[in-house]
C-alpha cells in the first residue's frame, strides 16, 4: 500500500507549479482541527467523564501511525474492534460469534504476541486491550494477514471494561504482560497488579481461570507475588509458592528478548482463581 502525505506537511511548490509528491503516494486533505484521524475508529477518550478519575496505571501513547496500521483501523475497528466507554455489558458469545473461553489481555504492546497466541489456539478467543493507536492497528492488521477469527480490540481503560462491561464470571482467563512498572516509588501507586485491581478481576474471572503476569522489573515482580498470594481469590499454580517457568504458549517477544540481551529478569506468575466453594471450605 503506498504512503500517505498530509497536505499541509506537503512541500510548498514555486508559483504556477504543481505541488511536488514523491512517486507512488497520493496527497489527501489536511484535517480540520478536532476531526477525528479515524471518524469510525478508536476515540481518543471513550469514557470521556462519565465515570469517577481514579489514579490510572497506563499513560495514553501518541505516536506515528502507519498507512497499513491507518487502513486496518479503517476497514477493520467497526468489526473487530471496539470502545471502552462503559455504557453497555458485553455479550461476549454474540460478540465473538460463539461460546468459546475469551482470555482478556490487558496491554499487548504492538500484538505481535497476541497475534501468535491466537493463531496457535484458534479455540480460545482472545479480548485484547490497549490505548496504543498504532498498537491497535497493528495487531488489527495481523489478525486479518494471518485470517484470525478470535481476536477483538478494545480501546480504553480496561478497570471501566471490568467493572461496567463484562459480566460475574465470564472470562475464562487473564493476561497482563510487561505493564508499566512505574519504578519511581511515589508512582508505585499507579501500578495495575494492587489488591483492589485482583478483587475486581476475581468477580469477573470464571473459577478456576489463570491470572497470568510477566514483567522484567523484578521488584515490580515481586510486589507481583506478594499481592496475588495474601489475596484470598486466588491460589499460586506453582507448589513452591514462587514464580513460575515461562509456558510454552506465552511467546518470546521482541521487547523481552532485548531486556534479555541486557541482563533483565523475566518473572512469570500464574495463579488460579479459587471458586466460592473452596474458600467456604477452607474458612469452616
């Protein structure tokens, strides 16, 4: 597909002369100020202040979005992708078109890894969402290349997804892999991986689902491990009560491969959420 110039970045041509392009692209209009880039795409804010500010765990990234990425967004979101606004519960067996487990994905990067993950469990469905324009049209892009029926994108915050969208019970795992880590310690509260953010997930993950973390910050890690061990909705897969090998299914990435290079840690943690019975049980 050919770029795209934006007329007002255009080259000014000497009078009387046609504006100059390079060979194979096309010149479009220059938006008005406050048109949307994607008027049937993601919104910029699609909860807008319909509900209460909180201290939120992801920065909102802007960047360059390529002309493959801008088509995807373009044919693609009003199928495949969807806003956070919070104002509907999704039905997930109509929105994927059928009854399948759907793994949520909190923050997927670029969707490299999402997208493999997909394809080599084409019975899983996978709810993916991100605030990265270009991330999303990017995975949207690699869902279609590679014919992936069962991936979804979402747009926004996924706390507003939890708590308003989806209903008790109805994800069959969850995922957070590489979230901010928010290093300094008077940002540590703007970590996503906190006990209100488990009590929340744990109403919404079926029992027996996996909460799957891995991050490179092995402090990060650590609070990881301790806060998903004191919580009583969840149990660790591991026996030893410690952190788990990566699986098999989670696939290397790009991102950890350079952390690797560097000398960075990956810590995995798996925990299971414990059903209702269970912990009846073992308070009796």
């Amino acid at each position: 597909m050919s770029d795209t110039v934006n007329a007002s970045e255009a080259p000014r041509p000497a009078s009387g002369q046609e504006p100059p392009h390079p060979p194979g692209t096309s010149v479009r209009p220059a938006r008005a100020k406050g048109e949307p880039r994607f008027p049937d795409g993601p919104k910029a804010d699609p909860a807008g202040s319909h509900f209460e500010r909180r201290i939120r765990s992801f920065q909102p990234r802007r960047s360059r979005v390529t002309a493959g990425q801008a088509d995807a967004l373009q044919r693609l979101w009003p199928a495949w992708g969807f806003d956070i606004d919070g104002s509907r519960r999704l039905d997930l067996a109509e929105f994927f078109g059928n009854d399948r487990p759907v793994v949520l994905e909190i923050g997927f990067g670029m969707g490299e890894a999402t997208a493999r993950m997909a394809a080599a469990d084409p019975a899983t469905n996978i709810l993916a969402v991100d605030v990265h324009t270009p991330g999303q049209g990017n995975l949207l892009n690699l869902a279609d290349r590679l014919g992936l029926t069962n991936v979804r994108v979402g747009n926004g915050d996924a706390i507003i997804l939890l708590r308003e969208m989806l209903a008790p019970g109805s994800l069959g795992g969850l995922r957070v892999y590489f979230p901010d880590p928010w290093p300094k310690k008077r940002h540590h509260k703007r970590r996503l991986i906190q006990p209100e953010f488990l009590t929340l997930a744990a109403t919404r993950l079926a029992p027996g689902a996996v909460l799957h973390c891995a991050t490179d910050w092995e402090p990060y890690a650590e609070q990881m491990l301790d806060v998903l061990t004191a919580h009583p909705d969840f149990e660790n897969t591991r026996a030893d009560g410690g952190f788990a090998p990566r699986p098999a299914f989670r696939p290397l990435t790009r991102f950890e491969g350079q952390g690797l290079e560097k000398g960075h840690v990956v810590n995995d943690v798996l925990f299971r959420r414990v059903p209702r019975e269970e912990q009846a049980a073992d308070r009796a």
